[in-house]
C-alpha cells in the first residue's frame, strides 16, 4: 500500500513515516510543502492520506477528493462509523486520514491506530521538550538572581541561594519564580542590566 | 459556578461576537465561561465539533446544512440557533484583472463588472481562477450567483479552486488565482500587499446575503439548551457592543490578538467599520452594509435563509432537488431556540421565521412578535426575489 503523508511539520512526518517503515508492503512519501501539495499527491497515488488536522490545506485537499470523485480511484476522509473510536481517538492525537474507494477497512484501522500512536508520541516528546527548555530558562534566572544578590547585598554564593530559597518557601511560590520577580523588580527600577 | 463553553473557529473578522462575548464579560454575566479553538480549515473546525473538542463553532452556514444532509461523510444533525453575521466578504483581483473590468477603480457595481469579466474572459485565451474559502460557503454561493447571473457559466468559463483565506494573497501574488472571495481580513491583506484590488463586496450581490453561523450539533443543543441560549443573549449583547463607533477601536484591537484574528487592528477596524482600501495607498471606502450586524434582526436565523442556500447548493452540487432533503437543510436554522432565548428581553423578534428573500425594496415595518422591527432593502443585485415555499419554481427560472 501506498502511504502519503502529509504534515508542516517535517520533524512529526518523519516519526510517522519511521513508525510506518515497519509495515509489510507499504511505501511511504512526505509532503511538508504547501506548494503543489496537490500535484504531488496526484502524482504519488496514494491508497491511503494522512494528515495533521492543524494543517491549513485541509480544505483544500478535501476539494481535490471531491473532485476527484469522476476519477478512478475516488478518496473520501475515513469515517466508518463502525469504528468510531478509532476516528475519536485519531482526532484526538490530531490526525486525519482520506482513504481510497474500497481499500479493505480491516487493512486501515492498524495503520491508524498506528500513526495515533506516533502522533501522540510526538506531542509527548514536544511537552518534553518545552518542559527542557522551561527548566534550562529556570536555572538561568536563578543563577542571574543569584549574582544579582550576591552583588547588591555582599552575599556568597550559598547564601544568595537561601534566600531565595526561603523566600519561596515563606511565599510558597517556586525558586525560579522567587528569582524571575527578583530579576523583573530590578529591571523595573532601573537597575542596570 | 459557570459552565464551561468550548467554540472552535476560524481567523476571521466575523468570528467576533462570541469572542467580545467573552471579552467584555456578557458571557460571564450569563454565567459562562468561554474557551476558544482555534483552527486554520473548516474540516478541522467541522471535526473538533463532530468528535466533542468543542460544543459550539463558527461555521461557514452551508457547512452546518452539508453536514446535516451527509453530504461528503455520514449525515449528523447540526442546529444553528443564531447567525453570526450577515455578509462581510469581498471579492479581490489581480490588478492586472483589476484594470480590465474596473477601469476607473473604486468600488465597481456587481453588474458592469461581471459583464465586463465576461468579455475579459472571451478574450482572455484561458479561463480565469477564481478561489473560494470552501465548497459550501455563502462565498462560492455568492460568486456563482454573480457570475451566472452576468452570463458567466462557472465551471466552463471560470474555474472556481479552494484556497485557505491566510494564504489569498499569496495565491493572488504568484498567479495560482486571478481572485478570489473571502472574508475580512484577508482581502484587505492583499490590498496592502499590493497584489490585489477590491472590486466589489458580496453586500453588492446581496445585500443581506446570511454569513458566519454559530453551529452546534443538535444533541448537544438539546442537552445543553440553557447554556446556550444564555450564550446567544451574550452574543446579543456583544453585537450591540459591536456597532457601537465609541467600541470600534478597542474591538479591533481585541480581535487582533494572535489567539483571536491575528491580524494587524488597523485592518481589522476597516472592516468593522464598514470602511475598506480598495487599493494600495487608496483613500478609505465607506460602504455602510459591508458587515451588517445586530440591526434589524441581522442575527435571526430565518428558515428561508437555510432553504436559499439548500438551493444554491442544488443548484452547483447535489444532482437533484429532494424536497425531504429541503425540509431537513430548512430545519438546519432554529429560529425557535433564539426566540426562546430572546423572549422577555430587549430584542425584536419578527413574527415570521421566513421571508421572501431580496422581496424589500425600501424600508419596511415588519410584524413582531416583540418590540419594533423595520427591515431595509434586501435585494440581490439581479432583481430577483427566492420565496422558499416555491423552490423548485426559483431553481427552474435561474440561469
């Protein structure tokens, strides 16, 4: 079977197309450009389309199916209402699938579910990723906190360090949120960074 | 304790109400609590409300009708308890298209363009592409209407393409379409990108042609009915709010905001207050219906709106009229759900749910069921009237 996916996100399309690899029989192609999306798929002749539901062509690849219809191998979106779950589940992770006319159904729900999977594990992996970059963003507010105090107050190192510590525990607020007022405070008085 | 909504829509100018709903705390009032989604095609809008990520969206009307009809994926019944807006949609060109058949410049009128597009196109030595936000949008209706009713055939003379309205200009800029027909901001975004003029506003074609929807699938209207119809009270409140020239600055920079429109505030004023550049460095256009709002009933859905576009959609789509398929598009609009809403509060009602379209020449009082309604001139450009109890009649005599 013949796979096209289409996504914007080049870094997503290729953990799908990875995912997929794993098939038997199954040839896959990426599309990341919105530009002559639909000549390519026209020329790829995909069984089946999958597509992340954020991306702004939606419209348009649906027109193109519908006007396909005359041809002989008419796409429609995946909706077999026998498998409503598994259509839920594939809006939920964010994908969409168009399949051709009489493709065996039974042949499409792994393959779906398969790419729900992947989609997921890409979010999961983009939350980890901006809970990375939250972290790094964290610790380097702290330590400007740190010197800052240090600076102004005459503390050592450690001791600039409990302070905002016990600030943010007196507070009940984060270290990292204790430092960022610290540094938004000093900004804000002109202080000179 | 509110309850929450959740409602999906698209970037447009015409998503406001709900949005300034929210923003202006009417929803809160109701006891409320708003939540958007934002989404960039009307299949992902369409979906989010199918499969429960939202309750509610703003939706392109012959959407809500399609869906409810199955045409394109199985039949699920949809309800529109409230219109959104009418109109706001233009009709941009290439300025090399833009100087064949609107020489002078300025806002052209619906019927010397379209004759002039129709000897630019037997001249042209290819057909002309136009681009439309989507097959069931009042925009493809429109254009087509136009378009035909100027001798035009779409689809033999004229090809007519999808195009997501974020990417119109760019669309326009490369070539890929001559124009196109979309809401605000975006025709205005090729004005100022100067790869396009306007020509003409749907208001021109139709001058109370219904728009945006508030659509919600019945079951969930049903389930829900108290929430919603305190959110169309909300929604009432925010369309008042909206035409009101003190609010204009401070809307348009709400709706600029990258989760709302995401779109430059003076743009977004243009079209809220029915003043538009037609042309790169042009003066402002003021044409006063460009987006009608909250007057004269504007947000009523009237049954014969639903059954207008049901015959548009017979008309360029489906192979044949059904007059059970009728009765269900009809059913579509839920000028029911709004008067219960609406009923004991400071809003006028009509005493009709359907009317015959484009049938008022000047100003005219209407029956009300409450408070005091009188409906300005409604016509389409050709002159001709749709009364919805005579579909079939009105199908056989268009051209």
């Amino acid at each position: 079977m013949r796979i096209a996916i289409v996504d914007e996100s080049a870094a997503r399309a290729a953990i799908i197309q990875e995912g997929l690899a794993g098939l038997d029989d199954c040839e896959t192609t990426v599309i990341t450009e919105r530009r002559g999306l639909i000549a390519q798929i026209a020329a790829f002749e995909p069984d089946i389309v999958l597509m992340d539901l954020g991306n702004p062509s939606r419209d348009v690849l649906e027109e193109y199916f519908t006007v396909s219809k005359a041809l002989a191998k008419p796409i429609a979106m995946f909706v077999d209402e026998s498998d409503e779950e598994s259509i839920a589940a594939s809006v939920d992770a964010g994908v969409s699938a168009y399949v051709v006319d009489g493709f065996s159904k039974h042949r499409i729900k792994p393959l779906l579910d398969l790419a729900v999977r992947r989609f997921n594990a890409f979010s999961r992996l983009e939350t980890d990723l901006a809970e990375a970059r939250g972290q790094l963003a964290d610790r380097a507010n702290i330590d400007k906190a740190k010197r800052l105090l240090m600076n102004s107050r005459g503390l050592s190192e450690p001791e600039a360090y409990k302070e905002l510590r016990s600030t943010a525990m007196r507070s009940s607020k984060r270290i990292a949120d204790v430092a960022e007022a610290l540094l938004i405070a000093e900004e804000l008085l002109g202080g000179n960074r | 304790m509110s309850e929450r909504l959740k409602i999906g829509f698209l970037p447009l100018v015409d998503a406001a109400l709900p949005i300034l709903a929210k923003e202006h705390g009417f929803a809160a009032e109701q006891g409320l609590d708003l939540e958007f989604v934002r989404d960039l095609s009307w299949a992902t809008v369409l979906d989010r409300l199918l499969y429960g990520h939202t309750d509610a969206a703003h939706m392109i009307a012959p959407l809500a009708i399609a869906t409810t009809l199955g045409i394109g994926r199985p039949a699920r019944q949809m309800s529109v308890p409230f219109v959104l807006g009418l109109n706001g949609n233009a009709i941009t060109v290439s300025n090399d298209l833009a100087e064949r058949i609107q020489p002078e410049g300025g806002l052209g009128q619906a019927a010397p363009v379209g004759a002039r597009l129709a000897e630019t196109i037997a001249t042209l030595g290819r057909k002309p592409v136009f681009g439309v936000v989507h097959r069931h949008s009042s925009h493809n209706y429109m254009l087509r209407y136009w378009l035909a009713a100027c001798g035009i055939k779409p689809d033999r003379d004229i090809d007519i393409v999808t195009i997501a309205p974020p990417f119109a200009a760019d669309a326009l800029e490369s070539g890929e379409i001559d124009g196109i027909c979309v809401g605000e901001p975006w025709n205005s975004v090729a004005v100022e990108r100067g790869v396009g003029r306007i020509v003409l506003t749907t208001a021109q074609i139709w001058r109370r042609g219904v728009e945006k929807v508030l659509a919600v699938p019945t079951a969930k209207l049903e389930e829900r009915r108290g929430a919603f119809e305190r959110l169309i009270i909300a929604m009432r409140k925010a369309g008042e709010h909206f035409v009101d020239p003190a609010n204009w600055n401070v809307n348009a920079r709400i709706l600029s905001r990258p989760e709302y429109v995401g779109a430059d505030p003076a743009l977004i004023l243009h079209a809220i207050s029915d003043r538009l550049r037609l042309e790169k460095g042009g003066e402002l256009v003021h044409f006063p219906d460009f987006m009608f709002q909250y007057r004269e009933a504007a947000n009523f859905p009237w049954v014969s709106q639903a059954a207008w576009l049901y015959a548009q959609m017979v008309r360029w789509d489906a192979p044949h009229f059904d007059p059970a398929a009728a009765k269900r598009a009809m059913g579509v609009f839920r000028p029911d759900v709004y008067r219960a809403a609406l009923t004991g509060r400071d809003a006028p009602l009509p005493g009709a749910s359907s009317k015959v379209e484009g049938g008022i020449a000047a100003p005219t009082g209407v029956g009300a069921q409450q408070g005091r309604l009188v409906m300005s001139p409604d016509n389409f450009f050709d002159g001709k009237t749709f009364d919805p109890e005579r579909l079939e009649d009105y199908l056989a005599s268009l051209p």
